[in-house]
C-alpha cells in the first residue's frame, strides 16, 4: 500500500534562472480549471490504487504559494477530501518568502499542513537578483518568524552554491545567516545548468562563467563541515537536519518506496510502475477531464532495475544502503550482485562497509554520481 504522495503546482510570479521544473507564469493561467483536474485525479488515483492512509504529503512546484488565498483553500479542501492523514502526518509546502502572508500561513495551518520548505537560496541580495530571486533577506526572516508564531516548527530553507560570481565568503555568510535563524532543516545544493532554462541560454552563448570545480568541492566541505558543528546531521547528501527532523517524504524517494504523483508533469511510482503525467497545463487538464488520468509515459520497473536503483537512490543516504533490507527486498544478498562495483569502489575510498550497510566515504560524497554510475546497467 502506498504512503506517500507529491502534488504539483505549476504556477510562478516570476521564473527562476536555473529552474527546470514544470513551471508556467500565473497570469492568465486556467488555475481553477487546473485545481478541479487536480481534485480529480486524486479522486481517481485513489480509487485505482487505494491506501488508508498517508505518512506524508509534499506540495511542490512551481510555486505553490503564488495561488491566492482563495485558490489555496481551495486546493486544501481537495487534499482533505481525497486523502486521508492526521496530524502524524508529515504535510510539506513548498513556499517564497514573499508570498507567505500570515492568510496563507493561516490557512494551511488550520487545513493540516505543518511543514514548510521556504526558497532562500542566497543571502547575497545582489546574487539573489543574478539568479532571478525576487525575495529580501527582511523577508525571509520575516516570514520564519510569522511561521513559527502560527506553529510551524518543522522548517527547512534552500540554499544553492556554485553559482555564477559567488564568493566563497558569499557562501559562508549565507550558512550563517541560515543557521543564526534556527531553523531545523537545510538543504542544500550544487547549481546544474539544466536545458530550457535561463541560464542554459546564456552557457551556450558564453556568458554565464561558472566556478572551477575545485571551487565548487571547496564550498561543499565547507557545508558539511560547518553544519556538522551546528549540530546537523547529513542524513543525505544535500540534506541536514536537527536530529528527529529529517525529511519523512524525500527519504520515501531515497528508500525506493512508492508514491503518488499529482499534478501537471508529476511523476509516481505505483504497483511497480513508474508513470509520468503530461507537462502542459491544457493536456493535463484535457487528460483528466477525459480519463481520471494524465499519463503520458508508464514503465514497468524489473527486478534489476529495482537493485540498481535500491543502491543509487539508497546510497544518497549517510547511512547508506542496508544489507539486511536489500536481501529482504529481492531475497539475494547485495554482495552476490555487486560485489566487484563495491569492492572497486572501496579501493578508490569511495565507499565504505561494515557488518549492517555500504555507505559513501567523505571523498564518496564529493564524487556522488560517479559512484552512482557504477551501479546502473551491471545486471
């Protein structure tokens, strides 16, 4: 039975210069249109794959705080309707610091939701615009502060290095600034210039200078050192958090678990099957309207492609990937499958073992998806 479900809103105010996502601009946008076939592939997705029950709930985007207070309530009435939680449940909404009105704060605290993951990204005001950020730094803190006064306890915050023109001493900043403000949660992430962005654009035109790559190690180690004396633990490789604060719904991802996925361009992993739902606002909604459904890809995921991924998704991890529940999953013990990708991996000190897992080294973490790579195509 599944647990888990993520749910999409594409809509932005303003787009992001690194954002790949499925995104649109909010204006003139059908978004009540968009929110009934929401409403309706949960009714649908629940009657085909039906669960008691869900440990956690992710509302991501886009930006689900540019709907209106009206429209917000509206997509939370749904979500109460269709899917059954309590308050044990890990309810998250993405959010901008600058669209977070004490309204909406409000509003989903009185819906259920109780965790927010807020977009900062950086605190250098001047990167903030380079990358296509429109918030402040008085807004952020601002909005931590309205948060915690309406109960929210369990807060993570974004930030990115390696961006364009950043300065090691930006970066260290912006970790301060983000652990002065007490939050239980950060996350953090390396920029990749992704197709049909922004900054893609202007890579292949020549003008968008990245850092070197030894510049870019350099601020990780700064991360993981710096938060580890702050007293957050690396639970995966871009994610630290306060000890009982780690994110239930990324880790279902992380574990290899199923999930539901709602929305424009979502993507779920249902009874072995992965399915993708069409992107564009207008085949999304065609689709549901006409189906209860938008998929437009689905793939039968096999027993070896379930090992692999058991291994690249599990070792993102700090405590890696779990001998005992991999033999469990598949009824074979990992080592009789990738003993010689394992034990070359150790000689290159990039992984680790011990008697209950196989875990990535510091140096492991710095070359993460090298050593993922190792694991794909080998059955």
């Amino acid at each position: 039975m599944i647990h888990a479900a993520y749910l999409h809103i594409p809509f932005c105010h303003h787009i992001c210069h690194y954002c790949d996502f499925n995104k649109v601009f909010f204006e003139n946008q059908p978004v009540e249109q968009y929110l009934e076939a929401v409403n309706k592939e949960m009714e649908t997705t629940m009657e085909n794959f039906p669960t008691n029950y869900f440990k956690t709930i992710f509302v991501g985007g886009g930006t689900p705080t540019a709907l209106t207070e009206e429209q917000l309530e509206v997509f939370l009435q749904g979500v109460k309707k269709y899917f059954p939680f309590d308050e044990e449940t890990e309810y998250t909404f993405e959010a901008n610091p600058n669209e977070l009105t004490v309204e909406k704060l409000q509003l989903m605290k009185k819906y259920g939701v109780n965790r927010l993951s807020i977009g900062v990204q950086t605190f250098n005001e001047e990167l903030l615009k380079k990358i296509g950020r429109v918030h402040t730094n008085s807004q952020v803190e601002q909005v931590i502060a309205q948060a915690k006064e309406h109960g929210f306890h369990n807060i993570s915050i974004d930030l990115m290095y390696n961006l364009p023109g950043q300065t090691m001493e930006d970066f260290k900043q912006s970790i301060e600034k983000a652990v002065s403000l007490n939050v239980p949660h950060i996350s953090s992430y390396s920029l990749i210039v992704e197709p049909k962005t922004v900054f893609y654009n202007l890579h292949r035109k020549g003008k968008l200078h990245l850092l070197p790559q030894e510049k870019e190690a350099e601020m990780y180690e700064y991360l993981m050192d710096t938060l580890a004396s702050e007293g957050y633990e690396q639970y995966e490789i871009s994610n630290f958090a306060k000890k009982g604060f780690e994110s239930k719904h990324n880790l279902t991802y992380w574990e290899n678990n199923e999930y539901f996925g709602i929305g424009a361009g979502a993507h779920g992993y249902m009874n072995e099957v992965r399915r993708a739902n069409a992107g564009p606002l207008k085949k999304y909604i065609h689709a549901v309207e006409e189906k209860g459904h938008a998929y437009i890809e689905e793939h039968k995921v096999t027993e070896a492609e379930k090992m692999e991924e058991e291994m690249f998704l599990g070792l993102r991890k700090g405590e890696g990937v779990n001998k005992a529940i991999f033999e469990t999953k598949f009824s074979r013990s990992m080592d009789s499958i990738f003993h010689e990708q394992i034990e070359d991996l150790k000689k290159r000190g990039l992984l680790e073992e011990d008697k209950q897992s196989v875990f990535l080294t510091r140096q492991g973490k710095l070359l993460g998806n090298e050593v993922f790579s190792q694991f794909i195509g080998v059955i």
